[in-house]
C-alpha cells in the first residue's frame, strides 16, 4: 500500500532521516516501500523536549530520525513511557501510550508520534504551557477535558481550573 503526501510550496518532510524540500508549487508524493516519514510540522525541537510526555515523544522522533542517540534510543523510549504509565491512568490516554508502544513494535515510528501528539497538546493544557510551535492546530486536542476529571495521579502539577483556563496562553 502506498503513502501518498500532499505537499504544500517549500514544504520540507524527513525521509529516512534525509530531509526533502519541496518546490514552489503543491506537489504530490507517492511513496511505494517502507520508509520512515515526517513532516517538518511535526518535529519538536529539542528545546521544547521540557515536559515528560514531549520527551518521550521527542526520544520516539529521533530514532526516527536517527539523531539524538543519548535521547532517541528505543530504551529511552520505552523508560519514558513506562513513567508515563505511572501517571496517566484514564483509559483514553493509556490507549495512546498502548498505541505508541506498539507502532514502536511495528517499527511504525510516525504513527507512534500520532499516537502521542494529543497526549502533547493536552499535557500543555494541563501544565498551562503553550504547545511546541510548529504542533499547534485550530483545533482543541481531542483529549482535552475539564480538569475536575481529574486524569493525572501527580498532585504536584499546576491543573486549570476550568476548560477556558486550560486552553488560555
């Protein structure tokens, strides 16, 4: 089965860590074998690794993109996850981290940066932080939910009070 990018106007994506750079019009790729793909809108830069779920996701991204060994291994994965487990205890959420681990399994490194992209941009709303730039959508993350649902075990975080307090930046 084939993978088909749509690409916009100087749009770069990463293939199998070379990083491809589109031309000045849309363009569409079809890609025929496996290969480890990701868009530049999706990479988050190694600053914004501040946070347990965006580390785990940022050790995932790199061994993508085969940088980073210190912070990119398969272990450092599987490490951050595994204390990931320790917090989230909602079962939307432990069926992202479950999704994560096992496209890592799969060797599906993309999808599993799928998998944890929501549990980023509602960890930023949990710790009132603004999401990684290049993450942020018009629309609300689909884990998003009142904080009286209380779906952390931590009780050291900073949770909003409400949902506008939790999407406000």
């Amino acid at each position: 089965m084939s993978l088909i990018l749509k690409l916009a106007p100087g749009e770069r994506l990463f293939i199998n860590g070379a990083v491809v750079t589109n031309g000045d019009r849309r363009a569409y790729l079809m890609v025929e074998t496996k290969a480890q793909i990701v868009r530049e809108k999706d990479v988050m830069l190694p600053e914004d690794a501040a946070t347990p779920v965006r580390r785990a996701y940022f050790a995932a991204q790199s061994v993508l993109l085969e940088a980073q060994p210190a912070l990119g291994s398969l272990e450092a994965f599987h490490e951050h996850m595994a204390r990931l487990r320790t917090v989230f205890i909602k079962r939307e959420h432990v069926q992202h981290l479950d999704e994560a681990e096992q496209h890592m399994r799969e060797g599906n490194t993309y999808r599993a940066l799928s998998a944890l992209r929501d549990l980023v941009l509602y960890e930023s709303a949990l710790l009132d932080m603004e999401p990684p730039q290049r993450f942020r959508r018009n629309a609300p993350a689909t884990c998003a939910e009142p904080a009286s649902e209380m779906p952390l075990r931590s009780t050291t975080l900073r949770l909003p009070v409400s949902r506008s307090e939790a999407h406000s930046g």
